[in-house]
C-alpha cells in the first residue's frame, strides 16, 4: 500500500538510510533533521504517517508525538529508538504513537510497520468522512450506497419506476430485493395503491394458488366463506411475487395466463375477475438453469423479466459496507438510547475485510448487536460477532513449485470452475459468464466433475 512516509531523525545518515529503504519499497519519502523542521514540513504538506526517532538532541521524539497529537491528530506516528524498554513505549504510546519500533530493526519490519499505519489513516479518514457525509452518496428511497454495482441497480429501478413494466430483481439472499420493489412502488404512479408481498416459497401449491387468487365458499374442504385473493387485494398498486423461483410448476401456467389476460379465477370459481396490478418479481435462483432444467416455465420466464434489476451482493460493493455500518449505527444507536455515535478504525477494518455471505441483512444485525455491547462510543472490534473478528481472507492456490506436485490441466480447471461457482454461490449462468463458456458447456464440464446438481 503506498503512502507519503516524513522521517525524522536527528542523525543525517540514519535519514538517508531509512529514505532509500522506503523509496524502494514504493513510499512517497522526505526527511528532516530535527522535530522543529519536521514539524514547519508537516504544516505545509500532507504525509500519512510520521516516522521519528524519540532520542533527539532538541526536541524529543515524546514531545514531537505531543506536538503532532496537537496539530495533526489524524497521522499516525511510529518511534523508533536504541534505548527499547517497555517504559519507553508507554512513553510513546501515552504521547500518542501509533506504533514503537526498537532499534536495531530490518527495514522490511519498518516497512510492515509504516502500510499498517497508512492503512489505520486511510480508514480512520473513511470512517469520519462516513460520519459527515450522509448526502454525498447516492439514494433511492432507503437504498443507500455509493458503488457503482449499486448505482447501476438504484439508476435501473429510477429509469422504470414510473413504468408499468414487470420487474425481475435478482440478487443473493439479504441484498434488499423487496426494499428494492417497495422503493420501486413508492417511485411509480402506483404510490396511492397497495403494495402486497407474498414469499411463493413460503406456503405448498394449494395454499399458495389460494393465497394468489382467492377462493369462493365451499371451493374445498373449510372454506366457509369466501377469500379474496392477493391479486384483487393489490388492484390498482403492486403485487411482489418473492422468491418466485420456487413457485411449484403445477402453478405457474395459471399465474401466466392471469399475467397474460389481467384476470384471475378464484379457487372453485367459474367467474373471471379483472385486476390492474404492477408485477414485480424477485429471486435468488439463477432461472435461466431453471428454465433449461425443466423446473420453471420459459413463457412466464420472458413474462415477468422485461427489465431486470440486478442487486449486487455486499462483498462487491467496497466502502458501502462502513457507510451502511453507520447508517445502521446511527439507526440502533437512537432506538435504544446507546451513546454509540460510530466504527474505531480497527471495527472498520474487520467489517471490510470479512465477506458478508449474508449481504446487508448479516450486517445489520451484526451492527444492531455491537451497539448493544459497546462500551464506549465507538464500536471497536471486539464488539463485533466473534466469526468476524476471527475471519481472514482465504485464497484458492493451485500452483506450486515441486514439479512432482504440480496438477493435471483437468484437475486445475475442475478446482477453478468450482471455485467460481462457489463464489457466486452456485448460479450457473454467472458462472459461465465469468469462465466465458456456454451454459451448455459449463453443465457438461460439472456434469464430468459429478458436481451437477
């Protein structure tokens, strides 16, 4: 991670030493030889982190970190001295370093050393720039984020809301796909009507059909009276058919044909009813597989995917993650009266680097449950649930030096196919899209791996 590195030390060659170092490790570099010019350079220019020595004839290292808390809280300072004992460091720490470092040290140690410090500005500065500025990134209705997977999906829903086009959102689990269609309502020239939600995986077909388009009075066994269906409840509005990838396939040729000819026969029903709703589907199912496997029709398919909204997953939208952290911070924060006002910057760091397989919801709740256990004001990472404090970044390595271990051409590419198809959580059209195959291609290929299903 580069950065602009200010060393100061009151011996010249130590100076020149610790430059060249940096500078070959891809460091922005100046020194000085006192903390007093170091102090006049760090007034005229922007470094992120200070590097000084504490045994300093003039001015010392503790009183430099003093000075610098004073006039540049935000650069971390990392000391450095031949005289390390553990009261020297609490010294330091207590004046405000960032890090202490004893000498004699290896550059590769100093340069270890100065990227963390850079990384702890950078996402010390993100977080405050969070806090102050709610405005700067995009929103539609309570979608927030400032991605452009995000402001692909928010510009989508804007350009059709005001239709009344059929909506297809996809997206994981947690992505906000109903937030997504109530905005989408709220945007449209529906707004005054009713906005109904069913989950189509929630409930068996019989049900569901019941649920869908009502019932008349002895339709079956315990119907007394008679049932309007969701359809006529969301007349003149939004019908949000969720998960509708799951639909049992005995049911959707009558959801066709009531989206063909915007009528509805109730259940044991000999009448058609008219109906004037707005469409809005969502899944977390890749349905183009399913359309080819025979488990979702190609006609009601191409009926409910005019315009498709795609919401990206949370691990792809870089900073969103701590500006929506500070949004739910602030939300949690004042419905239960915590004085939490936002992230320490190592909280920041451990939400970034973890990879969110329960998209925005996960993070809400890991959010509402730190605020709830902080004991200061700002969430640090021991607030956070024990998965993410403890989680590091896997990487998939298939290569190796040893000839003698090295693999098949067919074995790399079953582990790199697979592994992909882990990374979108098992969506084959995307899959294929990112390996540049054919989905028939791609279904043989895991058909030979035994990994079809």
């Amino acid at each position: 991670m580069p950065g602009r590195v200010l060393i100061i030390d009151d011996e010249p060659e130590v100076c020149e030493l610790l430059d060249k170092g940096l500078k070959k490790r891809g460091f922005v570099t100046a020194y000085r030889t006192s903390g007093e010019e170091g102090l006049e350079l760090l007034a005229a220019d922007d470094f992120d982190v200070v590097v000084a020595d504490l045994q300093m004839k003039r001015m010392t290292g503790l009183a430099l970190c003093e000075r610098i808390m004073g006039t540049r809280p935000d650069v971390p300072v990392i000391v450095m001295t031949a005289f390390g004992s553990l009261d020297t460091a609490i010294a330091a720490i207590r004046a405000g370093a960032y890090d202490f470092l004893p000498k004699p040290f290896e550059l590769e140690v100093l340069r270890i050393a100065v990227e963390r410090a850079v990384r702890h500005r950078a996402l010390r500065d993100e977080v405050k720039r969070l806090r102050h500025a709610a405005a700067e990134a995009c929103e539609f209705e309570e979608m927030v984020g400032a991605s452009a997977a995000m402001k692909r999906a928010t510009d989508m829903l804007e350009r059709v809301a005001d239709l009344d086009t059929s909506v297809l959102i996809t997206g994981e689990s947690g992505t906000g796909k109903e937030l997504a269609a109530r905005a989408l309502h709220r945007r449209s020239a529906r707004r005054g009507g009713p906005f109904v939600a069913i989950n189509c995986a929630a409930m068996p077909e019989a049900l569901l059909e019941s649920e869908l388009f009502g019932h008349v009075r002895g339709a079956f066994t315990d119907a007394r009276t008679a049932r309007t269906g969701l359809f006529q409840k969301a007349h003149g509005g939004t019908l949000f058919l969720d998960e509708i990838g799951d639909m049992p396939l005995g049911l959707q040729p009558k959801l066709l044909r009531a989206l063909q000819e915007r009528t509805v026969r109730p259940v044991g029903g000999d009448d058609e009813v008219a109906v004037d709703v707005r469409i809005v589907s969502a899944t977390n199912r890749d349905l183009e597989a399913a359309v080819e496997e025979r488990r979702f029709r190609e006609d009601l398919y191409y009926r409910i995917h005019v315009v498709l909204v795609e919401m990206p997953p949370l691990r792809s939208r870089g900073t969103d993650i701590l500006f929506l952290a500070q949004r739910f911070v602030e939300k949690f924060a004042a419905a239960t009266g915590r004085r939490v006002t936002g992230l320490s910057h190592a909280a920041a760091d451990k939400l970034m680097s973890y990879a969110w397989p329960g998209n925005v919801r996960e993070l809400s709740n890991c959010i509402e449950r730190a605020v709830a256990l902080a004991t200061y004001e700002q969430i640090g990472a021991e607030d956070l649930p024990e998965k993410i404090r403890n989680h590091e970044a896997k990487h998939v390595v298939v290569a190796t030096d040893d000839p003698a271990e090295l693999l098949p051409l067919e074995d790399v590419e079953r582990r790199y196919i697979l592994r992909v198809l882990e990374a979108v959580r098992g969506n084959k059209t995307r899959a294929a899209e990112l390996l540049k195959l054919d989905r028939a291609t791609l279904y043989r290929k895991l058909a030979r791996y035994g990994s079809g299903d």
